[in-house]
C-alpha cells in the first residue's frame, strides 16, 4: 500500500476557546462529523465508520501523537486494516511538534493522547484549533479514543479544567464513564451550560452535522446539567437512538435561563391582529379576512414563509388564494437558515410586509431560523404597524409563548427540552394544533399540570382563533379549547372550555364572553 505523499501545515495562531453560554446557537451542529470512542479496544465497526466517514477510497488519515517518539501501537494497526479493506492510502503518523510549513489536505486525523502530560499546554496554545476546524469544514472527521476524548469538548473533564478543542461545542466528554457527571452536580458552575458524554468503553459516540449516534454494543449517555429548580437528566444513547445536538445544547442553556419562565406575561397583543388556525384547512373566508387585517383589498403586502416544510413546499397556490382575496402582492421566502433570513432580500421584504404568514410543518425549523436574528423584530413590527401574523399547524404553534411539539425526530411529546420556546407574538399560552382530531387533550392536561402559569389554547382543524387586544374570536367549522389551570374543576367535568365559531375569550382574564 502506498503511503501517502503530502505535506503538513499548521497555522500557529493563538486562538480563544468559543464562550459555551453563547446566545446564538448555529442549529446546523458542526461541519464534517467527529467519532469519540470510550477505550482504544474499539472493535473494527468503529474504524470502519472512521475510514467511510474520512472518503472510503479516498480518504487521506494522519494520526497525530503528542510525545516525539515512533509511534506503532492501537489503534493504528487497526486503522490500516480499515483503510486496506476500503482501498484507501495507508495512514500516516506525525507528531503534532514537527509540523512546521504546511498541513495536508487530510480528510481524517486521529489525536492519539497515550498520555494526558502534554495536553494542557498544547490545549492553551490553540495550535491545533484551525487544522482541525480546516478538516471538518471540508467535510472531513476527527477521532480520538480513551482520554484523548477528553479534548474534544469545549472543556477537558478532570479535577483541574483546562480548554478542549471545542470541536464539539458546549460539551464535556468522560471516555469509560471514570468521572461520572453526577460529582458535578456538587459544584454546577463547572458544567453550566454544557453538555455531559459518558461513553462506554466498547462504545463510540458518533456526530455528524446536529446528530448523536452510538455505534458498538454499549451505551452512550448523555447528560444535562441541573438547574432551573430541573435535577440532572440522563439521556441513554444506543442502538439506532439518535438525539439532537442543537436541542441538547438549547436545553442546557435553558436550565440557567430560567425558562419557562414563573411569570411568563399575560396574553395581549397591543396592536395588529393574530391569525392562529389548527391546520387541516382552512375556515372559510380566511383569506379574505387575512387580507383585511394585513391593510385590505390592493394594499395588503403579505410576505409567507413555508420554511417549516421538509422539503421545502412550492407555495404558488397558496400565493393565488391571497391574490384572489385582493393581496396587492404576495412574497413567499424560502430560506431555512439564519444567514438567509438575515439577507437583505429578508429583511427589506419583512420591513414593507403588513401580513406574515407561517406555514405548517416542523415548528422547530421556525425557531432555527428565525430565533435571536435580525429578522425576529421585524415581524413584531409588522404588529405594530397595525399589521396581522397568522399561520396554520406548525404556524399556529410557533405564534405562542411556550413552544408545543418541538421536537425534531418526532411531534408526538408535546413537550421536548431544548426546544419548548416559541416566537412569543402571544405571551403567557402554549397553543396546539389538529387537536380534537389527533385526541391531544390529555396531552395539554398533562402540560398545564407542568406548567400551570400558561394558559392553554387547542385549537380544532379548519378552525382559527383570531386575537386582537386580548380577546380571541373563534372562526370555522371545529371548537377552541381553552385551559386554565387556577380554573376550579368539579368532578366529572372536562378541565378546559371549549368554544364554536363566534365564540369569544378574554386570554388576559381567562374567561369565556357573551
């Protein structure tokens, strides 16, 4: 097998750690994929999945040591086999010490640390900080096993801390599980806001963009750190489990947010109007009533955004019914991540809209794309223009407070940390959605039981409710159930009321009207 003929290059720039508390979290996870293995004893599915994710055939590895000494041990005899049985070049071995002039075009590095003497000065060199980030943009994967793990985080898990490579930001990883995460609980300032890894030693944790997998036959478990009045929550990680990065980052940020918060602010819409239908259709005269409120007949300037949609929908036709109510123009903007509606096309259309319009899907996309952007605020001005935001299913949802059904691989829980934050037009409720007819009530029993300071809102399919000020009017064929949890129950009643079209409920007094 040939070895491979290229030159190394390391940038030697001192670069700071990223904050881990960082408000804005890029919901896209990381580029390239990065595998941790819990011993060097990893059996050869995990040196497989190293060898597919760096190329197959193609793949360039260098296994990088920290010691100045020949190195020939594991794993690299068992990353040859890999590289050999896909037909890739064979690896090569460097000292991280020798790199002088220039880096290869590597598509895997494996940071062999057999001992953890040199690290917390290599750590606070930051030497290492653009090569690796320089292999994971070109979609490339970075590996370590055994106390190397350590290194990949953000933090370096041991008595005395020092800075990880922040290849996996908001992390701290403990190969073997030797640390255990549940100390930290005694001293919770060293793990705020980040992500805890316990991987097995047989085990590896594998992510890739925003998601964590475990390959072999162990687990890996993941753990959030208490806050919040929230003890420490441990996630099992195994077989074909997945979990989200970006949600698993969100919540642990939350814990020391304070969200949801005891007083989440009383539901009322100083000016403009909230449009918030079930999904399943529509009511009839929708439209034209969307078109009313967003100005009228050839003024309204209505801006939809399909965004939730996996993939992404063409919306022509929903485009002509707002036309043929009388929109003077409509403008669908299909961008999905936050540097897209942070263009200027985005936003000039978002400063000229008198309508915005969210469509159903995933509700969760709604919050990657527009939560702590400059776009946000420019839809709460449409409301203060005297403008209307609606939206149906997932678009119903993300107008409320407390965000239902957020999760990413799947919209059964109506609850899922790391993403219950809506866009907030309407404080204080959390709002679902097709709710008579996918029998969600107990799930919003559930929730107010949880969260007693919301009001809960389920809403009926081809049916709105449509806020002004703080009383929504309910419109179409199906019912508005509304919960409230200071409510007095007697035994045998539904916990909630329900309302048909026409009728109307002050949100911020928490009754029904004449």
């Amino acid at each position: 097998m040939k070895h491979l003929r290229f030159a190394f290059a390391f940038l030697l720039v001192a670069l700071a750690p990223l904050h881990a508390s960082a408000q804005r979290i890029d919901p896209a996870g990381i580029e390239g994929a990065i595998l941790a293995c819990g011993s060097y004893k990893a059996s050869p599915e995990m040196f497989d999945a190293f060898v597919d994710l760096a190329g197959g055939a193609k793949a360039k590895i260098v296994v990088m040591t920290f010691e100045k000494a020949k190195y020939g041990g594991p794993p690299l005899e068992a990353l040859k086999a890999a590289a050999m049985k896909k037909n890739a070049a064979e690896p090569i071995v460097v000292d991280y010490s020798e790199v002088k002039d220039k880096f290869p075009e590597a598509t895997g590095l494996w940071l062999h640390v057999d001992s953890v003497s040199p690290m917390p000065r290599v750590m606070n060199e930051r030497v290492l900080d653009k090569p690796c980030q320089a292999i994971l943009k070109r979609g490339g994967v970075i590996a370590s096993a055994a106390a190397g793990v350590r290194y990949l985080g953000s933090r370096e898990l041991a008595i005395n801390t020092v800075p990880g490579l922040n290849l996996l930001p908001d992390a701290m990883l403990d190969p073997r599980g030797k640390l255990k995460f549940s100390a930290l609980t005694k001293s919770p300032t060293r793990w705020k806001n980040l992500v805890g890894y316990e991987i097995e030693a047989d085990t590896a944790l594998l992510v890739k963009g925003r998601t964590l997998s475990a390959i072999g036959p162990g687990t890996v478990r993941v753990y959030l750190p208490a806050g919040n009045g929230l003890p420490i929550r441990e996630i099992p990680l195994q077989g074909k489990a997945k979990e989200d990065l970006t949600a698993l980052r969100r919540a642990a940020l939350d814990r020391f947010q304070e969200f949801p918060p005891k007083n989440p602010g009383e539901p009322f819409v100083e000016k403009g109007t909230l449009v918030i239908v079930g999904g399943g259709g529509s009511p009839d005269g929708l439209y034209k009533k969307f078109v009313e409120y967003a100005g009228g007949e050839g003024k309204a300037n209505i801006v939809v955004f399909p965004t939730a949609a996996d993939p992404i929908l063409k919306r022509d036709s929903l485009s002509a019914l707002f036309k043929k109510a009388g929109a003077k123009k409509v403008t669908i903007l299909y961008g999905k991540t936050q540097a897209e509606v942070e263009s200027p096309e985005f936003l000039d259309a978002l400063k000229e809209a008198t309508g915005i319009w969210f469509d159903g899907g995933r509700q969760w996309r709604f919050v990657d794309c527009y939560e702590n952007t400059k776009a946000l605020p420019l839809l709460f001005d449409v409301l203060q223009r005297g403008g209307v935001i609606g939206g149906t299913s997932a678009g119903a949802t993300i107008q409320g407070d407390y965000l239902a059904r957020g999760g990413v691989f799947n919209n059964f829980d109506i609850r899922y940390e790391g993403y219950e934050r809506g866009l907030g037009f309407l404080k204080g409720v959390a709002i679902d959605q097709h709710f008579t007819q996918r029998k969600r009530q107990a799930d919003m029993t559930q929730l107010m039981k949880v969260y007693p300071q919301y009001l809960g809102i389920g809403i009926d399919e081809a049916t709105a409710l449509v806020v002004q000020g703080s009383v929504g009017e309910v419109i179409g064929k199906g019912k508005v159930h509304f919960y409230d949890a200071r409510r007095k129950v007697e035994p045998g009643q539904p916990d909630f009321e329900a309302l048909s079209a026409g009728g109307r409920y002050d949100l911020k007094l928490r009754k029904t009207l004449p």
